[in-house]
C-alpha cells in the first residue's frame, strides 16, 4: 500500500510502499472477498454484481458467490428491475430526497464504484471527465449528476459547467466552494496545473470563479 511522505496534494514525488499491517482472513480468500464485497457495500450499496465487479477487478461469478455466503446481505429491486445487494440498516433515501450540490475530488471513487456510471455520470460527459490515461477530473454535481468540473485558483475555485444551472445550484456550489477554500488555505492552489491543457478544451456553458 501507499505509504505517505509527502505534503498533501503533492505531485511526482516518488512513491514509498508499505506492507499492510494486518489482514482480515490472512490465508482464508473466500472470507478475504466476503469482507471485501461486504465493506463495498457499506460504501457504495444498493449495487449489483457487476458493479462490485467493476470496482475490485475481481469476476461477477466470484463476486456472485460472496454474495450468497454473507450471512446478512439483502436484496433489493433496482429502477430497471435488477437485483441489487445492500447490508442491512444502510441509509436508504427516498426518489423526492434531495442531492445538494457538491465538489467531488479528483479520482473520487463515487464516480468509478459502478458498472454503469450513468448512474452518476452522464455518458455525454464520461469521455470529458475520464481521461484516456484513466485520469479522472474534480467534478461538480449538481441533483447527484456531474455537471461540470471545478479546480483551485488564485482567488477561489474556478467551477465550469458543461450546461447552464439555476441560481439555486450555484448558490450551493459556492457555499461549498468557501468550505474548500478554508480547508485549502495553507495548500498549494495550482495543485492541478500539470491538467491545465485539459481545461483548455473543455464544453463550458458557464464558467465562474466562486
């Protein structure tokens, strides 16, 4: 695993690894990938196989069969009618909850948890915020949706938008925009600058600095 040593948000330094101080079914594998789908589904839950699949690299049969041998998991029934895995207690919003804008992280693991991305992603926008080098851009989401990218400058965070936004949203992405800014305070706000190109080509409804 990754081992820390450098300041946050750094770029290129070389990477240290470590050993894993522990593992939870050391040399059990079928209980080492229950715990695994299992802490998949605390995470990213109500999901299918395949999208389990998707996030551990591992086969949906494989994934198939941890499902059956966890003791507690429950079964669920998806929009298109698909059989979806969750633990129980998980939260569980209703179709009227609402999605308050939000800034997600570069790489942020929401965006790449599910076989079908549209279920967050776009597939207008996939291409855009995926790179090919399998780089994945800081997004906005706006209704639990990507609706653009964002990144630090100078003086706040400059949001773009792929299409236009009420005011509504944009009210909530700049109340998002200060908790970052305070949060970035001591951090370097040209982090992102070896993507600067990138920006350069992006669709942009509206672009502004928050």
């Amino acid at each position: 695993m990754h081992a820390s040593t450098g300041a946050t948000w750094a770029h290129g330094q070389r990477p240290a690894y470590i050993t894993a101080r522990s593992k939870p079914h050391g040399g059990e594998p079928d209980r080492s990938v229950q715990w695994l789908v299992r802490r998949y589904l605390e995470g990213f839950g109500p999901a299918t196989p395949q999208d389990v699949a998707q996030f551990t690299l591992l086969r949906v049969p494989v994934i198939r069969a941890a499902l059956a041998a966890i003791a507690d998991v429950i079964t669920l029934k998806g929009p298109s009618g698909a059989q979806l895995y969750d633990v129980p207690g998980a939260p569980l919003p209703g179709d009227d909850t609402p999605a308050p804008p939000r800034l997600m992280a570069m790489w942020d693991s929401t965006l790449l948890a599910y076989a079908d991305r549209g279920r967050v992603l776009p597939d207008a926008y996939r291409a855009t915020v995926i790179r090919r080098n399998g780089n994945v851009l800081p997004t906005l989401l706006v209704d639990g949706y990507v609706a653009g990218v964002w990144r630090p400058v100078g003086g706040g965070i400059e949001a773009t938008a792929f299409h236009k936004l009420p005011r509504a949203a944009w009210s909530g992405l700049a109340d998002e925009a200060h908790r970052l800014v305070a949060f970035l305070a001591d951090r370097d706000p040209h982090v992102y600058r070896r993507y600067a190109g990138w920006w350069e080509s992006l669709p942009s409804a509206d672009v502004r600095v928050l």
